[in-house]
C-alpha cells in the first residue's frame, strides 16, 4: 500500500512538473521575450533608436554640447556631442607648451560634416540589434533544453553589449590606428592622437601626446621593440610607427541618456536571467 501511495504522489509531482513546463514555455517565456524586446527598443544609444526590423534611425539626442572637463583640474575644456554610434562635434581647448613662454591653451575643432567614429557604440549595437533579432524570431519551445538554449543565447547578446559599454575600450592593450588628424581644423598635431570612448556612463576623450621611435618603422621592428622595451613606460603603436606616450589628458562628461539606455539592458537581462533559473529546475526532467 506504501509503495503504492508512493507511485502515486511520484506520478502526481511528475505530472504537476509538466504542466509547470508547458506553462513555461507556452505562455510565461513568451511573455518575457516581448517585455525583454520593449526594453531593447527602448534603447537610444544618444541619438539612434532600434526599431523593430532591428534596424537603427536617427532619433533627438538630449545630450547634445555637453562640456567637458578635465579630470585632474576640473576645468572646462570644451564640448562634445555625440549621435548614435560617433562623435559629430568636438571642440577642445589644448595645451600648448613652448621652452621660451608659459604653457597657453589653444581651440581645435571637428570640422563640419566630420565624426569620429565611437568603435564601442558600434560594436554594443550589434548585439543589442542580434538580441532584438532573436526576440522576434523565437523557435518552437518544445523543450526545455530548446528554451534554455534560446534564451542564454539572448541573454548574452545583452550582457556583451552592456559590458561594452560600461566598461570601456582596451585602447592600451592594443596598437593604434587612427585618422582623425584631418577632421579637426586646425589640423591636429602628428603627435597627437585624440580617442574617445565610454566609460561608466560617461563619454571620455584621451588625448595622448606621442614621441616616436625613430628607425622603427616594418611590422616586425615594431613588435620586437613592442615586446621588448617594457621599461620606456606607456607605448602604441600609430598608423604604423611605435611610440611612447609622454603626456596623457583626460577630459570627461556624464551622459544622461547612457544611464537610461544602460538601465533598459539591465532591464532586458532581469527578466532572461529570472527565465534561465526557471528552466534550470528542469534539467533532470
């Protein structure tokens, strides 16, 4: 009779797993897949909107001239307007130092019709776009091991883009190419290279003041002096020429909108996380 009443109370657990299953995947991450969608086309990303064929188009940026400061003096050292995916104004004002007078600032500017292209906002909008995809091109959920597959796959589409975000480019790790020299009127310096990126809700302006290494100039001279002169201090590689960073200047603004759009992947990644866990009780069914 036991072993009987045993089977019985197994079958009804069993049964009661089922039905908790296909409630899953027939209405609750459905659900979840629509509202994870809303906060992913409620995104901006300061002046461009995804939509829902996945595609993006220009909205209103409410940060547009945001002033800059100096983040060692807290001066104001010009503005920034940043749109989608690049920077389509910038102005600074640069240090410029002579032996024979005190330093003195001057004002170099973004030419009209320029941008400098932000290679973080491009890359989060690939998986912010991949994620929305995937919202509305959902499989049949005929099984948990389906449904979990789909989901993780989403959910990581959104955390890569939000890492990229918040984290900021690994510009120091890696060797520098850069053509912005002529966008800026006056043209910039040679030794000059100005790169701007994301970082905790802000956009942030590295401007480094270069000194090249002379006689180094192939591929492989570049690696070897690269790889072996670890004691000169911070060294890049610029549009093919080693050189040691002498001066760095970091000028910064807060962005009000990053925090929104940053606040809808959390938003996005909530809910995916919440549905995984879900699934997980599954796996030895």
């Amino acid at each position: 009779m036991s072993n009987c009443s045993t089977d019985q109370q197994a079958h009804t657990e069993q049964r009661a797993m089922e039905q908790e299953l296909q409630w899953l995947l027939t209405q609750r991450i459905p659900k979840v897949v629509l509202q994870a969608q809303n906060s992913l086309l409620g995104i901006s990303l300061l002046g461009h909107k995804t939509g829902p064929n996945g595609h993006t188009s220009r909205g209103t940026s409410t940060d547009s001239h945001i002033h800059l400061h100096d983040t060692k003096t807290g001066e104001d050292v010009g503005e920034v307007t940043v749109s989608g995916a690049a920077v389509t104004h910038l102005s600074l004002l640069l240090p410029v130092s002579a032996s024979t007078q005190p330093m003195r600032r001057t004002t170099t500017r973004l030419k009209m019709d320029e941008a400098l292209p932000l290679r973080q906002a491009q890359e989060a909008l690939s998986f912010i776009k991949s994620a929305t995809k995937k919202t509305r091109l959902m499989p049949r959920l005929d099984s948990s091991e389906t449904a979990l597959d789909y989901v993780e796959n989403m959910l990581s589409d959104v955390k890569r883009a939000r890492q990229i975000l918040t984290v900021g480019s690994q510009l120091e790790l890696m060797p520098l190419q850069s053509d912005g020299t002529e966008k800026f009127a006056p043209a910039l310096p040679e030794n000059l290279v100005i790169e701007c990126k994301f970082k905790e809700g802000s956009i942030v302006v590295h401007l480094y003041f270069l000194k090249f290494r002379r006689g180094v100039k192939s591929s492989g001279g570049i690696l070897d002096a690269f790889k072996k002169d670890t004691a000169a201090g911070h060294m890049l590689v610029h549009n093919g020429r080693l050189a040691e960073v002498k001066q760095e200047l970091v000028f910064q603004a807060p962005l009000g909108s990053m925090a929104s759009d940053l606040d809808s992947l959390d938003q996005a990644a909530s809910l995916l996380i919440d549905v995984v866990g879900q699934l997980h009780a599954f796996d030895s069914m």
